[in-house]
C-alpha cells in the first residue's frame, strides 16, 4: 500500500511534474485534468467511495482497462480519443514509478497496456451551405442564442481549434485595421488569425452585448467562466439538429466542434489557397499534416484527372443502372 495518498500524488503530478518539471502548455495540462474527471467519476462510481478517498493500489491495470472500455462503449468515444486518455494516465503512472517504488509492478502493469491501432478515414467537413445553415441556428434575438451564433462562426472560419475557441479572451479579438485573433496554440505557438467583414460585425454586436474585463472569455458560460468541451459539444450538437430542417444533408453527417476547424481548412482549399498557407493558418507543424484534406473532398481529385484526361472526355461517377445494384453498392 502506497504512503502517499491518491490526491496528493495527482495534485504533486500536476503542479511538480506537468508545470514545473515539463512546462506543458495550458492545453495539455487541460487534457490531462479532463482525462482524470473522468477517471475519478469512474472510479468513485464503480469502487463506491469519494475521489478524495480512494487508494492508488485500487487503479490497477484491471481498472484503467475497464476504464478504456468505458471510454468507448459507454462514452462512444473513438479509438484516438481512447488512446489519449490512455497517454494520460501511462504519463501518471510513470511518475508514481518513480515516486512511490514500491508501486513499481502495478505501475508497469499499467505502462504495458497498449495504445489501440486505428484507422484513418477521411475527414469529415461541412460545405458551405451546411456551415452556412448552421451559423443561423441559433436564436439571436437571446443572449445564449447571440453567442452560440458567434462563435460558431468564428469557429468556422478561423478553424480554431475547441481548447483555443474557449480559451479566447476579449484582449486576444482585435476587431480595428487588421481585424484578427490571437491564440497560443500546440507547441506554444502564437498565431493571429484574420477576420473577415460578416464575422467583424456579428463580434462587434456580441461583445456590445457582453462587456466584460480584458481578461474574460469571448465566448463565456452562463455562469461567466470558461465553457468546457462537453458543453462546446452540446452547443454545436443542439444547432446541427435545428439547422437539419433548413440543411438535410446535414443529418448525413456526425458534427462535432472540430468539424468546424475541418470546414474551414476545405474552404480555403476549395477557394485556391496553397497548403503551406492553411498549415499556417491552422497552426500545423508541417504542411504534411494538411494533406489530409486533399483527400477529402471527391471534387478535387476529378478537378485533378480532368487535367490529365487526354481524350478531353469529362470523367463521371459510376452511377449503378438498377436499384438492387445501388443498393449492394452503397454496403
């Protein structure tokens, strides 16, 4: 049994190992403490004691694996966010190793478990009719309605990502001569994002309608804090339902807050702009990263053969002449 108890090891694990040791960015640290909300709520749940009571010795590796099942049967959540939590709790582990020694066997137990081997689909994006849809979803004529209408258009076409949208505070809008957004992003990067005139404006009204200190969210809750990303979630899923009555195709489509950021990478690639810039704008490390979105979007690979087409025959789809053919087809 460990000398130290459970909360004093994840406390030292956050401000000694995370903070002081490592330095780790704001968003990481947010990662981590979210991946142990849920850890704890699981375990409190399911062992029948408060957080603050529980033993480290009862997180065994049968415990974190029943965890990650959790995480995905349960929470619906994917193979890559599964994977994150799990780099989560493999970096505590590591520390209680190295802390508490005579965990040292449970804790290998643990680091054994494996990440999960996923797949890589194509993304998934909204065009500009579906994002057009969802932007005019929300009520505005209300003060939650005027702010979900802001940020999801901020959202798309700034394409930040859910910890940077949240994270905006009004000193970060400059909304003058070279309107812009500013935000520190992975790797501690800080990056400034222009605006467009609509997007201006409908800020403009929005922060009339919300004053507030420098140092506030763009974006706060009812409550005036941050919102967490379970309530971004909720927010976006509440207005693609409301926006599916104007948008069908949007009932096609699982949206989620970080389809907005992949709308806006396809919109600037559908209007011309070279990879290297979305990379940029994006706050990717490298443009290899971006080449995913080349590969999302059918248009631009027939826009790609129609240039190579010798016989100057424009290339169709194949179209199945029977409905029993288009339906195996569509298996």
């Amino acid at each position: 049994m460990s000398a130290t108890p459970l909360p004093s090891l994840i406390q030292r694990f956050f401000t000694q190992r995370l903070l002081e040791q490592q330095g780790l960015s704001s968003h990481t640290v947010a990662s981590y403490r979210d991946t142990f909300r849920l850890l704890l709520a699981f375990a409190a749940k399911h062992i029948g004691r408060a957080p603050s009571n529980l033993q480290i010795a009862e997180l065994d590796a049968t415990f974190i694996e029943k965890f990650l099942r959790h995480l995905e049967q349960g929470r619906g959540n994917s193979v890559r966010t599964r994977n994150t939590r799990l780099a989560a709790v493999h970096a505590f582990f590591r520390f209680v190793a190295i802390s508490e020694p005579a965990l040292g066997l449970q804790c290998q137990r643990i680091l054994a478990i494996p990440s999960k081997r996923c797949e890589h689909g194509t993304v998934e994006f909204l065009t500009e009719e579906e994002s057009a849809a969802l932007v005019a979803a929300p009520d505005a004529r209300t003060w939650i309605g005027s702010r979900d209408r802001a940020l999801l258009l901020v959202a798309v076409q700034t394409g930040l990502r859910n910890s940077e949208l949240t994270a905006l505070r009004r000193q970060d809008v400059a909304l003058g001569t070279g309107a812009h957004v500013r935000c520190l992003g992975k790797g501690r990067k800080m990056r400034c994002t222009p605006l467009r005139p609509d997007v201006i404006a409908v800020l403009k009204e929005w922060l009339l309608r919300q004053p507030g200190e420098p140092g506030d969210p763009v974006f706060p809750s009812s409550r005036g804090g941050r919102l967490s990303a379970d309530a971004l979630q909720l927010l976006v899923s509440r207005h693609v339902e409301t926006a599916c009555r104007t948008c069908p195709s949007l009932r096609e489509k699982s949206v989620t807050p970080h389809t907005l950021r992949h709308a806006a990478a396809m919109s600037l690639l559908q209007h011309g702009v070279d990879l290297s810039v979305i990379a940029l704008w994006l706050g990717h490390e490298s443009s290899e990263t971006t080449q995913i979105y080349l590969h999302a979007d059918m248009r631009l690979k027939e826009r790609a053969l129609a240039h190579t087409n010798a016989n100057g025959v424009v290339p169709g789809r194949y179209k199945p002449p029977d409905p029993l053919l288009a339906f195996l087809e569509n298996l």
